[in-house]
C-alpha cells in the first residue's frame, strides 16, 4: 500500500548544479519522511538535469522528476504544483536547503492543530556566501508583530501587518486545497514573482500560523539571484505592483491592505533606482512617476500617518510623483538636492 504523505516541497530546477546536491540531500535525509519532493527541470543547460534525474532513479519513490522548455521560475512552480496529491505544499528555490529537523518541526507543529492552516510561516534564515555568515531573515522585527506566541492564529483582518512580511514563497507552507480553491498560479513570464501571490493569498486566507523553529536557509550573495540584478529586468516591478494594486482596487479591498502595498511598492523602488544602472534608473523613474501618479494622493496621505514616514521618505516619494522627479536620474544630483533641502530648513529655523 502507498504510503500518504502530508508535505509536498515543489523544487524548480535551472542551472544549479553548484548547489542542487545540497538541497536535495537536504531533503532526502530529514530526520521525518513525512514528504515527497517534485522537481522541475526548467530546461536547464548545465548537469542540473542528469543530477536531478540521478535522484528520482535512486530514490523513486520519493524523488518526482519533471522536465520542460525553460519558461521561468513562477512557470516551473506552477507545473510541480499541478503533480502535488498531499495536503500540503511548500516551495523550496534549488540554490538554498532546509535543516534535517524541518519536516519534523512542521508535522510536530500541524498535529497541534485540529484544522489544518491555510498557510503555515516558517522561520528562515540568511546565509550571506560573501563572508559565509548566517544572519536572521529581514522581517524578523515585524514576524513577532504577526505572531507573538506559538499559539497565534490570524489572518489580515485581525491583524494587517502579516501583509509587511517578506514575500518570499519559500518562507511559507500552504494548504494545497486552499490554493485550489483560489485557483492560485505563480505569475509567468516575470520576475518578482512572489509578491503578487503574497498579497492576494494572504487577502483571502483565513487561518494562519507559524513555525519558528525551522525554516529554509536563504543563500544571498552569490550574484545569481535577481536582487542583485542591476539590469532591466528591475522595470517589472512596475508591472507587478500596477496589477496587484488594480486587483485591489476593483475588488475593494480593504484601506489598510493597500497602504501595505504601498509599503512594499515604496521599498521595492527605492532599492531598485539606487541598485540599477543610469541608464536602467532612466527609465524605471519615468515608469514609477506614471504608477505613484495613479495613486490617490488620500492614500499616500494615509500611508505617511500610519507607518508614520519621515520626512525624507515623505520627500523622496512626493519628489517620484512630482513633475521634478527626473533630478533623480543622478545620483550625485539627488544628494545634493537632500543636502540643499537640509540647508534650507536650518536657515528657515
């Protein structure tokens, strides 16, 4: 009889083979066999492909092996998700690994809880292959806002700051009917795929919790990743903000929800001009000045007073939405304009 399963961790594939063995060892040799791992070749040109396939041959009924034309990583997710038959699901990017206790502390966790959650946070963790130490995930201030106790359940109507939580995929487990019933799909076809789905899962999910024992170790640093791209590629943040905020708005969401994609809009602009080129830079403010313009000056006003933004934030953005924005396409220009500001306002006083 086949043995049922609670997890599946969906591994997309593309040309890791530096890093591929770690991860699936990773998986392969947990402390609790409480899952299965499906990975999807996205048509990589390197061994990541014989190195997968190797692993399906030797551990057959634990290892899936799935191969496709190359088409992006959300496409990748999207066709290992449609293999996935156990309650629930989780997605791990190949470069990064998972400790040997993770499924453990997650079937512990669950056996807990007389209904299962429609999404289940982790604690990851950052490993920064530069100096080769660990340091904790960016949102670990905001996690304890979210779930102060081990026993928390909640959602975005009980407390709005699970949505200024870090969008990674990877930090979460879902319920796989839950995302059925949504009938959820990574975007293809664009980077920056996670935001879009942590806004609206997070939206309609009604039970969540967290798991602060364990959690994905996160490689940074190892100049693969698309946040340390400089190129392009930075201009599709526009895309994916205009269509979760239009999202938003036609299905009314609530005030706070979309304060909290300003939130993260505002983050993601402000570290991409200062990471592009000039060149890139050009552009993507030409493309932020049109989006911050579609926003309801009410709701910028809200965002300042409930984060409560400072003044050089406040600027920064208003200077985004101001005809003088392209003062911003130097660098060198913007700190002096700060500067100037600063002096200004010491002399008025």
């Amino acid at each position: 009889m086949e043995r049922e399963y609670l997890f599946t961790i969906v591994v997309p594939v593309y040309n890791v083979e530096q890093y591929l063995e770690q991860c699936l060892d990773s998986l392969l040799y947990q402390t609790k066999r409480n899952h299965i791992v499906v990975m999807v070749n996205d048509g990589s040109t390197d061994s990541s492909g014989e190195i997968a396939k190797k692993y399906a041959e030797q551990y057959s009924d634990f290892f899936v092996y799935f191969e496709q034309e190359n088409k992006g990583l959300g496409a990748a997710r999207n066709s290992g998700f449609n293999l996935v038959k156990t309650k629930m699901v989780g997605f791990l990017d190949s470069d990064d690994w998972v400790p040997l206790t993770y499924i453990e502390r997650l079937s512990e966790r669950l056996e807990k809880e007389v209904d299962l959650p429609d999404i289940m946070y982790t604690h990851p963790v950052i490993l920064d292959s530069a100096n080769n130490e660990f340091r904790e995930w960016n949102d670990f201030d905001i996690r304890g806002k979210v779930f102060p106790d081990k026993s928390t359940v909640t959602n975005v109507k009980l407390n709005p700051w699970i949505m200024g939580q870090e969008p990674s995929a990877n930090i979460k487990v879902y319920r796989t009917s839950f995302l059925r019933e949504c009938n959820f799909k990574f975007p293809e076809g664009t980077k920056w795929e996670d935001v879009e789905p942590h806004f609206k899962l997070l939206h309609l999910a009604d039970r969540c919790i967290a798991e602060d024992s364990t959690g994905f170790i996160y490689r940074t640093n190892t100049g693969s990743q698309i946040t340390s791209s400089v190129g392009y590629d930075r201009l599709q943040i526009v895309t994916v903000f205009s269509r979760i905020l239009e999202k938003a708005g036609s299905e009314k969401w609530a005030a706070v929800e979309i304060l909290f994609i300003l939130r993260m809009l505002y983050s993601f602009s402000k570290w991409s001009i200062s990471a592009c080129t000039l060149e890139v830079r050009k552009e993507l403010l030409n493309e932020l000045h049109n989006l911050y313009g579609t926003i309801m000056k009410n709701y910028w006003q809200q965002y300042f007073s409930y984060f409560q933004i400072d003044k050089k934030d406040r600027l920064y953005i208003e200077l985004i939405r101001s005809p003088f924005y392209k003062i911003m396409f130097d660098p060198i220009k913007i700190d002096a304009f700060f500067i100037f500001i600063k002096k200004v306002k010491r002399f008025l006083h």
